[in-house]
C-alpha cells in the first residue's frame, strides 16, 4: 500500500506550529490506502462485429485482431487514510517510519474478437407435388373504370340535377370494387381540328368523391346543340391528355342524353362517331375488350319504344348501342323518369355481374397435369372440356362464350413440378469449431445429426420435402486465448474475470511478458476484466510534521548514518538507500514546550480525525485536543506519552499516465472529463496533466487511437 507521507508528485500542506514546543518525539506507521470504487478502469474497445448475409461473402477479408482504441479513466481524486504516532518526552525527540514503494490499483477491460457471423437459409425440395385450387366465377371484384358522357345541351338542366345526387345509386353493387369515375360533356372541345379531352376523374379515394362528382354533372347548359355523345365517349376513353384506363379494370359507358347521338341520328353524319359501330369497334379492337364479358354499355336515353315526351329524337343509336352483347340484361333507362335511382341502381347490378375470363394458378402446371373442374351451386361435378380454354404459365383463359356461370366454383388440380432434395450442402465457409447451428423448419437439430468436412454439410437423414433450412456459424478463425497487460501485477493481486463471472483458475500468467494466457479462449465478443495492484516506483519522498524551530535533523538506518534533504518538513532519500520494508529512525532537536496549534498535512474529511492516548503526560483529557484540521496541544510532558491520529483526507491526482503504447506520437489523443472531450491539458509521451483544478469526484478519461 502507499505510504501515508508520500509526496512524490502530489501537493500537500506543511505543518506550521506557532512559537515554541517542548521536546515531543514523533513516529510514523504504514498508513493505508483506500480508493473509490472504480478508481481506475483500462478499458480498450473494438468496432463492433459484422454479420455477413450470404451470398454477398468477402472470405479474404482478414479479421481485425487488435483492438483499434485503448482507454482508461481515473478519478482526480483519491481518498486516503492517514494514522500518526507521537511519542513525547520530556528531553529526547527520536521517531522512525517505514520505506515502501508507491503501489496503484489498475482496472482493465478487454474485448473478446468477434469473428464474423454467416446466416446462410436453404431451401429442400421435394418431388412433384399434387395441389388443388377453387376459384369462385362471380363479379369482378376488383377495378372498375366508368365514363360517363352527360348531354350539356340548352334542355338538359332537370335531368343533370336529377344525375348529379345519384353516384351512390350508380355505386351501389360496386362498393368493394377499386372504382373510378370520368365525367365528360357531349360537347367535344375542338382543338386544330381535332376534339380534346375535357374530363373530370372522380376517384373513391378522392376525400369528397360525392360532392365532385355532383360538380362534374352539373356541366352546365350552355353546350353543343348537336349531342355527340358517341364520338365524346371516344374521346374520354382515348382522354390522351391524361391517361386513366386500367388495363385490368372492367370498363362500364354510360351514356345520359335527352337526344339520340347526333340530335337524331343523321346529324353528323360522315363524321367521326356517327354511328354507334365507331365506339363499339373502339372498345373490342383498340382496347381488346369483350363486351358482355369485361365490358359493357349503358345509357338513360328516349327509348324508342316507350319514348320520352319532352324528348325531340328518340335514342335509335343508343338503343342499338345498349342492346350490343348486353346477355339479356336490361341497361338503360328513360331519361324522363323523375328519378334515375332504378335505373342505376339496375345498371350497378349489371355492371357487377360481368364475368372473369381468365383465373391465375399459384403455381406452373406440370404439363398435361391440369384438370378442371366445374361444380355448381347443388355441389355436382363436371370437367371443364380441354377445348374451351388454354393454359400460359399460371394464368387459365376461357374461350369467349365459354366462361364459367356466374355462381359457379372451379376447381384445378395438377402437379407442381419437383425440385433437387439434398442429404449435403457446401456453406460459403468453413464453420468455426463447436459455432454451428441448424434449424429446420424453426426447430436446432442435435449436433450428432450431421457432420462437417471443410465447407461440406452432411445430415444423418435427410431434411423432410419442402423444409426450410437456416444456418448460422463464425468464421473459422482462432479466437484471442492470451492478453498483455499495460503493468506488472504485485504478487497475488491478480484478479481476472470473464463477464461477470471472477476466475479462480483456467488461466495462467507469465510476469516476464505480462501475458495472461487461458487455457480456453473466450467466446465471442466476451468482456475479459484484470483487477490488481501495480508498483508505480520507490517511495523516496516522506513528509513529517515537526515542531517550528526543530533542529539537527538526523536519518539512522539501523546505527548507520544515512544522507538525506530537507525541505519544509519533506525528507527525500536516495533510491540506493530504498529497501520495501526497511524502518529509518530520524532523531533532532525540538524546543522548549509550551502551548501550540499544529496544523495537519492534509485536509481530514469531515468528522474523521480522532485522536487516541497511550500514557498519562498528555492527552484527550490532560490539554491534547482537535480543532477543525488541526492538533491543539495545552499540556506540559513529564513522562513519555505516546498518540496516534487517525483520520481520512483526499489526495488530488493531477497527471496520468496511459501505457502499453509503443509510440504514442503516431495516434491520436483525446481527454475527457465525465465523458465530455476537455482541452485543458498538457501531453508529453503517453502522460496528461491537467491544466486545471476539476471537482473532487470528476472522473478522467484517456483515449489513444492507433493510426490506420
């Protein structure tokens, strides 16, 4: 332990009796040091461990076997305990103390490396495979595209405000479908010669999709008196100016007009879009679509039988129009009736019960393995004949007028095609020793299930059809199994931990080199601790308290005579004098006695310092006393009478020192105090001072990077 006088590199107050002081010997024991809980810690820290994903794999990567940073931290103050021998007699002064050598507590911390971990997941395969599926043939429930042409011509206002509340009755056999709605007026917009897409797209997205669609109905009656609904439906589904049809989408034309197309069917005629042909040939040969089966038109018109008295022309065209491919149903309305709720919600009904022709498999048929089955609402079964349908990968297609009734549930039953099934693997890399693990299907196989050579991965029995394999393991390099420490342990001070856990063997230490060296080397990425005390150096400088005016200071070691300084109290020896242990004897003259206040060396930590007596000449009760930091003596000596003092004090620390760097020039440095970087300090080699006085309880912390 340090030496209660150890002045060496620390400040310390002298003692200062006032007047004189009669004869009183001195003598001084080996005090003991006591530190703060985690007075100093070594820490040195790594980056942190990859994980290697496969395939992406860098086997020539080289592992990072030091670490790139080293650091330890101090406290700026230490607590120390402090206990003085007096012995006073009436004529003779003679005290002695003990040489020991300066001894500190070291805390280092060091990191297992952490070799790389590869995750790599297989999959087993299986022989070919015998699956079924169900489709339901009912309405698209998917995407549904409406364009609706509204007549904006001079007699038009009852009727688009009879429209304009009714998108819920339009929507009403639609509500599960992704619908869209694009509004256009029989009035085409020409433009060089050629009509424009002037459209309003109502989406069931929009945040008021009612309100716009009411707005777009309302188009005003300001239009063409000649309604072109034929050619506009044309042109909103063309709408070049902003492209809205989905591919995948059932696409729905109503058509809401007072008057046939072209006022009465003859007048635009030899123009685009004077016969209902021109949207009809639109639909089925550009847009590829099947009237009756994806597709369909709607209208509320003039029917020409049951004709509306305030219309001029009977809808003739748009009749024809509806009637196209329309499988019986009813798809129109009339256009004088006081409200279209009926009418629309009859259209909705139709527009749902559009037919799928085309059904997507989970997987690729074998083959001629592929067998369809149609079951009706009774549950009876019947094959679906080869001949009205073909198979392109996954996706079934019917033949146009071959499509399943509505209702109706098919079902498909093949063979997927089998794939390689493996009793051994090749992993990216050779696994680490005892680091291999496998799941299948989630659960870890015993390790006596498999066996590995280099790369090759060999299962006892084979993994089941269609499991998954994951595979985790560490590189196949060797982990750390020895560390050199930054000093030399004192004898069996040595303490060493793995995490938590405090070894009491497994290890070996060699002195001559500092290694500590297990017989099993740490896992992975394990915190490896080491606790001991090391000697900083010889104890050469010891400060005594005296009485003022003492004299003829002598030093004894043994009966030889020994050379020494002195210096305000402080006795400083040779270190060829130096022996751990050896007990110097100092002799000198003091004067008279008489009352005095003697201050201590250091400052006692609050209530501490008690003093005890060990004779009847003066003591506690006989004029010896304790006054704040310092000792009150009242008390005349007649008979030799010997005290002790007892108390702690704080001891400043002021430099430290980092070592274990070969040369501390080349990195870099960085100081911090309470883990905040700091600039007060001054650095010489691999010793910080600082520059200033922090609080007792800041603790320092010095951080070395080595170069790249």
């Amino acid at each position: 332990m340090l030496n209660s006088f150890a002045m060496k590199n620390f400040n310390y107050r002298l003692l200062r009796p006032w007047g004189t002081l009669a004869l009183w010997a001195l003598a001084l024991s080996c005090s003991e040091a006591k530190f703060e809980e985690g007075v100093v810690q070594v820490t040195t820290t790594k980056p942190p461990p990859e994980v290697s994903i496969l395939p992406a794999v860098d086997a020539k990567r080289p592992l990072v076997r030091r670490s790139d940073q080293i650091s330890a931290t101090f406290p700026a103050s230490l607590v120390r305990n402090e206990a003085i021998h007096f012995e006073l007699d009436a004529k003779e002064v003679s005290s002695s103390f003990t040489l020991e050598d300066i001894v500190r507590p070291i805390e280092e911390k060091r990191t297992q490396a952490s070799r790389r971990l590869f995750n790599e997941s297989f999959q087993q395969g299986h022989p070919p495979l015998a699956t079924t599926e169900n489709f339901d043939q009912r309405a698209r429930k998917g995407a549904v595209d409406i364009l609706i042409v509204i007549d904006n011509s001079v007699s038009m206002t009852e009727e688009q405000q009879n429209m304009s509340t009714k998108m819920n009755e339009l929507l009403a056999s639609l509500t599960q479908t992704d619908w869209q709605i694009g509004i256009v007026t029989t009035s085409p917009l020409i433009v060089g010669n050629e009509p424009q897409c002037s459209m309003t797209l109502v989406k069931s997205s929009d945040p008021d999709p009612t309100k716009a669609f009411a707005d777009a109905i309302l188009a005003g009656t300001s239009g063409n008196r000649t309604e072109y609904g034929i050619l506009q439906a044309v042109v909103g589904l063309k709408c070049s100016s902003g492209p809205w049809l989905r591919p995948n989408a059932t696409l729905a034309v109503l058509i809401v007009s007072d008057e046939d197309n072209c006022s009465d069917g003859n007048g635009c005629a030899g123009q685009a879009g004077d016969q209902e042909s021109y949207l009809i040939d639109y639909v089925e040969r550009d847009l590829g679509r099947v009237v009756g089966k994806n597709a369909g038109f709607y209208g509320i018109f003039s029917p020409p039988a049951q004709p509306c008295r305030t219309s001029v022309n009977a809808g003739n065209q748009y009749q024809r129009l509806v009637d196209y491919k329309n499988n019986g149903l009813s798809n129109y309305g009339n256009i004088c009736d006081s409200s279209y709720k009926a009418t629309l919600n009859r259209i909705s009904d139709n527009i749902a019960t559009l037919l799928t022709a085309e059904f997507t498999l989970n997987e690729n048929p074998l083959p001629g393995t592929l067998n369809l089955m149609l079951i009706d609402s009774s549950g009876q079964e019947q094959e679906v004949p080869a001949g009205t349908f073909t198979v392109n990968g996954r996706s079934i297609q019917f033949f146009s007028g071959f499509e399943p009734p509505n209702g109706a549930r098919l079902e498909a039953r093949y063979l997927i095609a089998g794939t390689t099934v493996f009793q051994s693997l090749d992993l990216a890399q050779k696994p680490a020793s005892s680091s291999l693990q496998i799941e299948v299907n989630g659960s870890l196989l015993a390790g006596d299930s498999y066996s590995v050579e280099g790369q090759r991965l060999t299962f006892k029995e084979t993994p089941p059809p269609d499991s998954r394999l994951s595979i985790s393991y560490r590189e196949n390099v060797p982990l750390l199994d020895s560390f050199t420490l930054t000093q030399l342990p004192s004898d069996h001070s040595l303490e060493v931990k793995l995490g938590d856990k405090l070894l009491a063997s497994g290890y070996s230490f060699d002195p001559n080199t500092r290694t500590l060296h297990f017989d099993t080397a740490p896992g992975d990425g394990e915190e490896v601790g080491f606790t001991y005390l090391y000697r900083e150096g010889p104890q050469l400088s010891y400060a005594l308290p005296l009485p003022e005016g003492s004299s003829n200071f002598q030093l004894f070691d043994g009966s030889k005579a020994i050379d020494f300084t002195e210096e305000d109290g402080v006795f400083t020896l040779a270190e060829t004098v130096h022996e751990p242990g050896k007990v110097i004897r100092l002799r000198y003259n003091s004067p008279d006695w008489s009352p005095q206040l003697i201050a201590l060396a250091h400052i006692p930590l609050g209530e501490s310092l008690s003093v005890e007596s060990g004779g009847e000449g003066c003591g506690p009760n006989l004029g010896l006393g304790v006054e704040g930091e310092n000792i009150v003596l009242r008390c005349g000596v007649s008979t030799r009478t010997a005290l002790v003092l007892n108390y702690q004090y704080r001891l400043p620390q002021r430099e430290f020192t980092l070592a274990g760097i070969d040369d501390p020039e080349k990195g870099s440095w960085k100081v911090l105090a309470n883990g905040k970087p700091i600039e007060k300090f001054s650095r010489i080699g691999s010793q910080v001072s600082l520059t200033y006085e922090p609080e007792d309880e800041t603790r320092i912390t010095l951080q070395y990077t080595w170069p790249q």
